[in-house]
C-alpha cells in the first residue's frame, strides 16, 4: 500500500503512535487509508452541509473495508465575493486547492481520495489535484439547492443581482427586492441554475470522475446520501483495481466533456477549468477543440440563465445520463472509456432514459444544431474570447455599436447605475485579466445590472476578465491577449466601433492595422493594482493566455 510508507516496519513505530495518539487502532492503521477531501465551511451555500456529505462517504470507505481520514480545503463563494476586492482571489484560490490537496495527499501517504466538492473553483481545484496527484480517487459534490419561489415565479441568485438593476431604473420597488432576497436561495447547494458549480459537477460525471447523479441530485435529497456512500464504497474498488484518475481522464474524456458542455450550455468558466484540469492530466486542450466540437453538437438544454428551468428539472428528467444518451444517437460520444464506476460510458448510460423533451430537447430537435458556447476571434481578440451564446437574445448574436470604455469592474458598474450607458453600446471592460485584475475577476455586477434595467438585448459587454456562469446576455470574456499583456483591447478608445458576429464567429474593432499598431507604440503599460501577497505573485505567475490558467512556475 501507498501508505505503508508512513506506517509500516519497525522504524515506523513513532509514526503510528502519533496515529494512535488520534484514537486510531492497529486494525485501522493495517487497512488503506483513504483521504476525505472535505470543502466544507459555513460561508458557502454549497458547502455548508459537506459535514453530512463526508459523514456519508466514510461510512461507505468502512463498508468498503477502508479507514477514512477527514481533512480540509478552503472554498471562496463567489456570489459574496462579487463585485468587490474578494473577487480577485476566487479564480487564483484554485490553485492554492489543488496545491493544499497534493501536499496534504504526498506528505501523508493516502492511499486513495474522496474529494468532496460543490461550488465554482473548488470542483476544478480538487480534479486538478486529482490528475496530479494520480492515484485511486472519486468525486462526489453536494449538489444543486432547489430554486426559490416568489408569488409563484421560480428564480435563483441570478434574479436577485438582476433586481438590483431593476430598482435602480424605478422599474422594482426595495420592498420586492427584499422578497426576492429572501426566497431566491431557500436551501444549501450550489445556486440552482446552469452556473459555474453546477457546470462542473456536470462535467465531472462526463468526465467519469463523479457517479452518475453526481451534477444533478438536489442537496438536500437523501439520494445525495446515498450516491456520498457510494463513492466510499467506490474508491475502494478502484483502489483494488489500481483504477486511476490519469485511466479516466483521457483525451477522449476531456472531448466527451466538451461535447456535453456544448449541449448543456454550461458557463464560459468552462473553458478556463477543462484545458488547466487537462493541462495536469497531461492533456492540450485549447479553444480550437473547443470550436470543433461546438460546431458539431447541438444544443439541447436551456437551462437558467438561458432559459427558466433548473437543475432539478434536469434532474427529474433524467439527469447528465439522459443527456449522453441523446448525443451517443449520434455517435457524437466516446462510449468505450471507463469511469469511477468500472463501467465504460457506454454501459452507465445503456438504462438512462429523456424524461422529459422539453427539458432535454431530443437530439433532431436542438435548441440550435451547435453549441451552446461560441469562440470569436478577430483583431480584438487574436487569441480568442468566448461567450455563452445559448443565453444571447436572438437580436444580439450580431451587433456593432460605440465603445465605452472603462478600465475596472467598478468604473463601469457606476456608469451603468448612472444610466450613462445607451442602447446600442458596447461597454468594454478591461484590465481584469489573470495578470491585469490580478485574478480575472467576474463581471456578474454590471451585466446584470444591465439585464435588470431591460438593457440586456441592446447593450454588449467585452472585457479581458470573465463572466459568471450566471451572466445573460451579450457579454463576451476571457478576451486574449488580456489588456496588461499589450492585447488590442488596450487600445480601444472611447467611441470606436466594435462589430461582434457570433454567428460567424467574429469580433472586430473597426480600426485600421495602422492606427492599432501607432497605438500600440504609444502604449504605456499601467502599474500593478496589487503590489504585495498571493495576488502580486499569482499575476507573475500566471500564464499569458487568459483561458486555462496553467500557472508556470
């Protein structure tokens, strides 16, 4: 056993009385010790009943004959760290995850892991560690928190951020806005729409690193017990196997989890998490795959922000599953890769069944016959940008109109509450990349705001940071090269005109070659907005390209 290093022979004697020192008996110091990956904490939703979820797996690692040992990882929730300094540290709080699990796995000799995530950065976290790490492991989040329910309208966090825009334009009183804030997240669990968290725990399960459920069964079901039991009692069988993550998370995995992100129409965030989780497996992933498979696969799901159903509707129509089994009728999926359960693709999905057509459209009846993510290059993104284009209004899948231009977050939020911003306008936010935010920072305030004031289907937004799985509307991110790096969206000045065709997968600032380059040379790249700490080594640290976010060391 990989442990043994650290409880076998005789010089091992000081070791194990430490372990003893802990109440553990001989018996469970001879059998494989298994980490728990808990990210629980109470200042994340998603993460406030992981204590029940952990509880659940080590009862399924004893059953499996195993010794679970508990430790932690920190977690940041996005929606609290929005729209202020916390945001720079939640993309760059990855990192540190995956660094903390492959220190705490390696300095104690686990034989397997349980990695028990839910929410926005920690899911990529622990499956970047995992690919790293490389040794028997099964993730299991603590799915999706019912949506709320106001005066009979369903809603999610989403709805919220947008009813601050909307008191803002006189269009909802403070006393709705309460009512909103008071019922839009009525349980634990990730926020309840096709955002971040519940993108990637979809796409764990694609990736074969979740059992089947793993994306979709709601928080608080005990079925969620019962699947947290089931991955204790899994990992122990991959173990026994020797069955892990780098067996799993093949290229053809990652081209599965791509295929089904198109169909699903998960969060932009996706094409920053899969190439930086494939880029530890050992695995180039970069937005010209993504392009291919989003050309041919269709669209399936409109999940909210896109559209007004929710996870537990996926759920109750058959899940991640029923979504696979569509694709597979038309031979867009690899069936023959094995997965946690020892079971390849092809046999997990063999009994799921589409519960519901108009949840999970059939496959010769999509939403649109590609995907629900766009990559548009041009001269304002030579590298590439990315937009969530099954939530774009029909109107605005092509639009051209003046630059406003504003160099944070802030600077345009305040624009927007001022009502500075007109129909027509493209609002360009820069300087928020990896390096130039430091931290890529999302832009979830402003484009909300905009939705909230009914400007959603005439106002587009570019920035070199990100948007949130939650964003609607035409708003385009990851924009690379990033503004600090010397990217053309630096110079773009107030009034230019931009043109985005995301049919074509265009984006255009309407400038000669010659004038970008003068203002290129006329460059003058700002200082550091943080000088000192995690994030002034992380903007040294991070890779040019502002999708994947591989640091290089």
């Amino acid at each position: 056993m990989r442990s043994d290093r650290a409880k076998k022979g005789l010089e091992r004697a000081p070791h194990r009385s430490l372990f003893k020192a802990m109440g553990y008996t001989d018996e469970e110091i001879n059998q494989p010790l298994i980490g728990i990956v808990n990210a629980q904490n109470e200042i994340i939703p998603g993460h406030i009943h992981l204590d029940t979820i952990a509880e659940a797996v080590k009862a399924g690692v004893r059953m499996g004959g195993g010794t679970p040992i508990e430790f932690p990882v920190i977690g940041v929730c996005d929606g609290i760290a929005m729209g202020h300094i916390g945001m720079h540290y939640s993309l760059v709080s990855r990192e540190l995850i995956a660094d903390s699990i492959e220190t705490m796995a390696m300095a104690h000799g686990f034989d397997a892991l349980v990695m028990i995530p839910n929410c926005d950065k920690i899911v990529p976290g622990m499956l970047m560690a995992a690919a790293r790490l490389n040794i028997p492991t099964v993730v299991v989040s603590g799915g999706p928190m019912l949506p709320g329910n106001v005066e009979g309208k369903r809603m999610s966090l989403t709805d919220v951020f947008e009813a601050v825009g909307a008191v803002k334009a006189g269009k909802m009183t403070e006393e709705e806005l309460l009512k909103c804030e008071e019922s839009a997240c009525q349980s634990c669990g990730s926020c309840s729409g096709m955002f971040t968290a519940n993108s990637m725990n979809c796409l764990t399960e694609v990736l074969g690193m979740g059992l089947p459920g793993n994306g979709t069964i709601p928080a608080v079901y005990s079925e969620r017990i019962r699947l947290a039991k089931q991955a204790g009692m899994t990992v122990m069988k991959l173990l026994e196997k020797d069955i892990k993550p780098r067996d799993i998370m093949t290229k053809e995995a990652f081209y599965n989890a791509l295929t089904v992100d198109m169909a699903l129409g998960c969060s932009t965030n996706s094409m920053l998490h899969l190439p930086a989780i494939a880029y530890e497996a050992g695995v180039e992933l970069n937005l010209e795959i993504a392009n291919e498979i989003s050309a041919r696969t269709p669209n399936l799901c409109k999940l909210a922000p896109a559209g007004h159903n929710f996870i537990v509707d996926l759920y109750e129509a058959g899940g991640v599953q029923a979504v696979m089994k569509e694709l597979s009728k038309k031979d867009l999926l690899n069936l023959s890769l094995i997965t946690v359960t020892g079971k390849t693709v092809g046999e997990n999905i063999a009994s799921a069944v589409n519960k519901n057509p108009n949840i999970i459209r059939p496959i010769d009846n999509p939403y649109s016959p590609t995907g629900g993510i766009a990559v548009l290059k041009g001269n304002l993104a030579p590298d590439g940008c990315v937009v969530k284009r099954s939530a774009v209004a029909e109107e605005m899948l092509q639009h051209k109109g003046p630059a406003r231009v504003f160099d944070s977050e802030e600077e345009a939020t305040a624009a927007i509450f001022a009502g500075k911003i007109n129909k027509g306008d493209v609002v360009v936010i820069r300087y928020e990349g990896p390096k130039g935010g430091p931290g890529m920072r999302e832009m979830l305030t402003p484009t909300s705001s905009l939705a909230g004031m009914g400007l959603d289907k005439d106002v587009a937004l570019i920035t070199d940071g990100r948007f949130s799985g939650a964003t609607r509307g035409a708003s385009i991110g990851h924009v690379s090269p990033e503004a600090a790096e010397g990217g053309p969206i630096a110079f773009v000045k107030e009034g230019d005109i931009i043109s985005i065709d995301m049919i074509n997968g265009n984006i255009e600032l309407e400038v000669s070659d010659e004038e970008l380059q003068r203002r290129k040379e006329n460059w003058i790249p700002p200082e550091p907005k943080i000088k000192t700490g995690y994030l002034a080594r992380y903007a040294k640290l991070v890779s040019s390209a502002s999708t994947g976010g591989v640091l290089k060391y």
